[in-house]
C-alpha cells in the first residue's frame, strides 16, 4: 500500500481508500464466518475423513449462496445507487476470490500447519507488490486508482492453485454423504449467522469513518485517514497469527480447567507483545515521512490517537478468539453492534467538526464500551 500510495495523487488516493473500504465488508460477506466455523469443527476432525468431506462440502455450499448474495446485492446498489458497475463487478469478484484466501487459510490453522502457513499468509500481498510494480514500470500511461484497485481486488486469483500444492501431503477429502451434508449446512447456518454479523458489525466499524469523510469532508481527507489506516496492516497480521495458534488449541481443550490455562496464556503474550510494541508510537512522525515523502504530514496526528487502540485491540483479541471457541459467537455480534452504533453516533459529532482527526477520535472511543463489556462477560462467566 505505501507503493501506491507514493505513485497516486492525493486525490486520487482518496477515490482509491474510498472503494478499497467496501473490500472488507464484501469479503466479510463473502466468508460468511466460514473461516472461524471451519477452525473451530475441523480441529478436533482432522483424521476423520468422512466428517472431514461432510464439513467441508457443507462450506462450499455456503460460499456458493455468499456469491449469490453478493451479486444480488451489488444489482442492487447499481440500480439503487447509480454506481459504477464496473467497480461493482471489480469488488465483487475481488471480494469473492481474496475470500479462498482466508478459507484455505483456516485449514492450515485446523491441521496447525504453521510452516505452510507462513509461506501462505504472506504471498497475497507479495503478489500485489510484484503485479503493481511490473504496471506501474511497464505501462506506458500512468497508474490510476482505478488500476490500483482491480490489482489488490483481483491479483488473489493468480496464487490460489499454489494451496493445493501446499496441502499435497495432507490426507483430506472435500464431500461426503449428501444427507449428511445437508444435516450438517443446517448446523452450520447459525453459528456462521451470528459469526457473520459479528465480522460485518466489526468491519462497518473499522471502515465507516471513511464513508463519514467521504460524506462530509474532501477526497484529500479520505486520502490521509485511509492511508493512515493502512499501516496498521502488520497489527492485522498479528490478530490473524494470534487467531491461528489460540482458536485451535482452545477449540479442543479437554476441560474447562484448561480453557482457562491456555486463554490467561494467550492474554498473558497478548500483554507482552503490547508492551514490546510501545516505541512504535514515538517513532512514527519519522517514519511516515520516510515513508511517504512528507507527503502524509498530516498522518502523523491520526497515527498517534489509533496506535494505542490497536494496542489494546491486540491485548483483548483472546477473549474475542475465546468466544468463538466457545461457540458464543452471538456474543461477539452484540458487542460489535454496541461498537457499530457508538462509532455512527460519535462519528456525526466529530467528522464535521474535525475531519481526519475527528475519525481517529471516534474510532478509539467507540470501541470502549464494547471492551468494557467483553471484560464483564469474562469476569461474570469465568474469572468470578
């Protein structure tokens, strides 16, 4: 992101963190919480085949109804909304296809197959990177947003076969009996229901700020809270390898004696790593400007009132994982929507007044609550 950062204007950025927010909500619906539901029932089956092909036809069957969904909903909004089919069609096919991405993903963390994992989670965006500079060094006119974003939509599809060969030596089947399948999709609907709400509730969150600039601020102001956002990319990486090692081994915890070992743990290296991460806040104005050539000055504010929230996004991310583990994802729908209606209402109050400021503050209040929640649910249910 900091490449095509540098080579677009500022303007055009904003078009371009504008579209790239919608990203995440059509991949949230293009999962349908199939990542988590497949961490949490394929762990304790891997050797079983059978249930193995049962499970994971029944989510296949879910991804076909999600690609439905989304191209029903994006008619929608071109007859509704007037947008430009063609971003639809980019961000609906992106959303769909980066969607194997986190699929093939959480089979890796069920089998707990770090090593393939870490070729895996990386290549996405290093295929983005190579594919953006062999455009943007070769095209003959200049890169817009708009061929920026077909490449981080669509540059997923060229490393997808490459899963395949990393799971060659895995023994695992992908049907199974359809009456069985059936009985096991019906299964499956409620849990990724409330998982679904849960990740498009927290997704809105995350992103809305950027609609709220867009509505009521400069495409420039899009630009500096977009890419401010952006290089908390390495925090996301953290939560998604702090998923891969607690989801699993909490999903098949004997006992609740050791639950509550493995989550105190998790929080424990959680709190370490927050606090080993500290410095970053004081480096930042160096290293934005290194970054972006003083050309996001005024990053440098924003990157400083949303780094201590993803400090703490990162010490409470076990209790999130543990509820998934628990299968309370019910629980975590409600504490995003509590998240998603104080960001609406705090961002009415400060984006107008404050621009790119105002939706930094409103994304660190707004999350407040729902962690004070979260701490009281733990402490009701399980520390009291």
């Amino acid at each position: 992101m900091v490449y095509a950062v540098n080579i677009i204007s500022k303007t055009e950025n904003g078009y371009l963190q504008y579209y790239l927010g919608f990203l995440p909500i059509i991949l949230a619906v293009a999962e349908l919480g199939i990542p988590s539901a497949i961490v949490k029932y394929l762990s304790p089956i891997t050797e079983n085949l059978e249930e193995m092909g049962i499970l994971m036809e029944a989510t296949l069957y879910i991804k076909l109804s999600s690609f439905f969904l989304l191209t029903i909903v994006g008619y929608l909004a071109y007859l509704l909304f007037g947008m430009d089919p063609l971003i639809i069609y980019i961000l609906v096919i992106g959303g769909t296809v980066t969607s194997f991405l986190t699929y093939f993903e959480s089979i890796l963390i069920s089998y707990r197959n770090y090593t393939s994992l870490a070729i895996w989670n990386p290549m996405g965006n290093i295929t983005k990177l190579i594919l953006l500079y062999l455009c943007n060094t070769y095209f003959s006119s200049p890169l817009g947003y708009l061929d920026i974003l077909v490449i981080f939509s669509l540059s997923p599809v060229v490393i997808l076969g490459f899963f395949f060969f990393l799971l060659r030596k895995i023994e695992f089947n992908w049907t199974g009996n359809f009456k069985s399948v059936i009985i096991r999709l019906k299964e499956l609907s409620l849990f990724n229901l409330w998982a679904f709400l849960a990740s498009i509730f927290a997704i809105l969150s995350d992103r809305m700020e950027l609609f709220f600039l867009k509505l009521y601020q400069n495409p420039d102001a899009v630009a500096v809270y977009g890419t401010t956002l952006q290089l908390f990319s390495g925090f996301v990486i953290l939560f998604s390898t702090l998923n891969s090692l607690v989801l699993p081994r909490l999903s098949i915890a004997p006992n609740q004696t050791e639950f509550n070992r493995l989550l105190l743990k998790s929080f424990l290296i959680s709190l370490l790593v927050a606090i080993l991460l500290i410095p970053g806040y004081f480096l930042a104005e160096p290293i934005l400007n290194i970054l972006f050539k003083n050309k996001y000055s005024e990053s440098i504010p924003i990157f400083k009132i949303l780094y201590p929230n993803y400090l703490l996004q990162l010490l409470f991310a076990p209790l999130g994982v543990a509820l998934f583990a628990m299968g309370k994802p019910k629980i975590l729908a409600m504490l995003a929507f509590i998240r998603l209606v104080s960001g609406v209402i705090l961002d009415t109050v400060l984006i107008p007044e404050y621009s790119a400021i105002g939706a930094g503050m409103s994304f660190f209040m707004g999350q407040i609550i729902s962690w004070l929640v979260l701490l009281g649910y733990f402490w009701a249910t399980i520390w009291k």
